[in-house]
C-alpha cells in the first residue's frame, strides 16, 4: 500500500539505489509510475506492506518500509530487489552496484567508482567537507540526517 513519504515513520526501513547516470525527465515520469504499481501491490506474506518512495537529484532511488505494520520478508524484499533489475535493464542503467561513489561538485553530482575516488581523495580534489551520499543508511532517520554528509563524517572519510 502506497503511503506518502513523508508520513512513514522516523524508524521505516529504506533502500538506497544510485544509477550510474542521471534519469532524463521521460525517464523520470515513467520510473515514477512504475515505482507506484509496485509498491502499490507490494506484499509480504499477503499482507500490503505499508512502503513509499523518492527520486532525489534525477539519480537515487529510495524505497521505504513501515515495518511496524507488516515485516519486510525474504520473499518481499527479493521482489523489489527484481523489480530495480528490471528498471536496470529497461533502462540501461546501473543502480546495484553499491562499489561507486556519489557527491557533489556545486550543484552537480558526480559518479565515480570506488577506486577513482579514492585516487581523487589522495590527490585532494576532494576533501572531508566534500558533500558525499552515504547509501548505507537503512532508516528513514538516518536518510533524513546522514544521507547527504561531509565526507569526513560518512564511511567515505577513511579514504581521506
């Protein structure tokens, strides 16, 4: 069952998917949709899982789960895990792999894989009050205040 946002409670599960490129506003519109549909049917154990979801800077993926009403299961869980699969390969995307970086230049937001910034990091092109997304948060809490961090606040700040 589709809950808005920002009604899920401080304590709602969340799962963070960053796609390797930005989403095009067609994109967008269509992700959305589909995003609704399933969550809209989503279910653990026949019950409705009470669940949301975000689109932030055309980019990150956010699903969140009250699992206060109904657990989150196995099976549930595999079943959104398919269903951000499948948007990787309609849309020629990556959003698994949880070895890359996102943070942000200005107002842009740059990707690179673990071992580019860790290099940039050496080279200080980027530094501990680089704006990093720290894609291990797993509440809506955590999401709310140590998602968008310094680096030398997130894991990221071991690099540095």
């Amino acid at each position: 069952m589709y809950v808005a946002f920002d009604k899920l409670s401080d304590e709602a599960r969340v799962w963070i998917y960053q796609a390797n490129r930005s989403f095009t506003d067609e994109e967008l519109q269509e992700i959305k949709t589909k995003l609704a549909n399933f969550i809209g049917q989503w279910a653990a154990h026949g019950s409705d899982l009470e669940a949301s979801f975000e689109i932030k800077y055309k980019r990150f993926i956010i699903i969140a789960v009250d699992q206060s009403k109904q657990m989150a299961t196995g099976c549930s869980i595999d079943a959104s895990v398919h269903f951000i699969q499948q948007l990787e390969k309609e849309y020629n995307v990556d959003l698994m792999d949880k070895m890359n970086v996102s943070y942000k230049q200005g107002e842009y937001i740059a990707y690179k894989d673990l071992k580019a910034f860790r290099k940039m990091a050496k080279d200080r092109a980027v530094t501990g009050n680089t704006i990093v997304f720290n894609n291990l948060v797993t509440t809506k809490a955590e999401f709310l205040e140590n998602w968008e961090v310094p680096a030398k606040e997130s894991w990221h700040g071991r690099f540095l």
